[in-house]
C-alpha cells in the first residue's frame, strides 16, 4: 500500500526533522521503487528528472539523515555499491528486520524474502544469554529459478 505525502509529513514531523521538498522526494522514489534496492546515484537520477536544480550531495546527505531517522534502510548486497531502500517502520509497521534478501550468484538478481523465521531464534538467544537482539541482516545466496532452468 502506497505512503501518501500527507504521512510522509507527519512521519518527518514525528521525527522532529523540517518539511523539506528532498526529503519528501527521497522518500517517495523509494516507496515508488520498491525492492529496488536503489543507490543514491538511482534515486538522484529519478529526482533530477522533475528537479533539475537537486544536487547528488543533497541526496547524500538527505539519505544519511533519513537514515538516522530510521525511515530508510542502507542494505550492502556485496556488489561494492550501497543501496538504500523504504525503511520496514514505513513499509507496513512491521518493525525493524524482516526483510532478508535472496541474491542469485549466477545472474545478480536480488530477491526480496519477507518472511521472518528468526524471531524464535531470537527469543532463544535472549533467554540463553540474556543479549537483545534489535536488528539482524541475512542474506542467503544461490541460484534464482531462472537460472537453474538454464
């Protein structure tokens, strides 16, 4: 389901940052551009084409204080690019870290996983060592059906 700009505001507001066109912008190509995986080169790309005069710095730095704010997510998929994508508090208010990737060896394709299978995992090592985890990163590499059809 689609964020409105309307949320965007509110979210921008709740998190004590200033209204401003970048950062709106930012954050609507991402919630556009789902499971893209976007590097900030990507996102400047797509912001240039209506705002010719944003700069990649602002884009930069936009990202960095969105994701601080924890409204985007920086994931490295080991590509040497960092990429960023709608961070999971705006995406359905799941929470933080549940959302995996699923990166395909022969041809590069980078599948999103959704599905959470950790969370037993998790309560596991709490009770265990008394560690709280709050966030977790996975990623499971192979072949993705296409190119085991091949």
């Amino acid at each position: 389901m689609p964020i409105s700009k309307e949320e965007f505001k509110k979210l921008l507001k709740e998190k004590g940052l200033k209204v401003t066109n970048q950062r709106l912008l930012v954050l609507e190509v991402l919630a556009e551009h789902r499971d893209h995986h976007m590097t900030a080169e990507d996102i400047y790309d797509l912001v240039k084409e209506d705002y010719p005069d944003i700069g990649l710095a602002t884009i930069y730095r936009t990202l960095q204080l969105l994701l601080e704010m924890q409204l985007v997510d920086r994931i490295n998929l080991d590509d040497g690019c960092v990429r960023y994508e709608i961070g999971d508090q705006l995406d359905g208010g799941r929470g933080r870290h549940h959302h995996h990737h699923l990166i395909c060896k022969t041809c590069g394709k980078v599948l999103p996983f959704r599905h959470d299978l950790l969370d037993e995992l998790e309560r596991h090592i709490e009770k265990e060592t008394g560690f709280h985890v709050l966030d977790h990163e996975l990623k499971f590499y192979g072949q993705c059906k296409e190119c085991l059809k091949r």
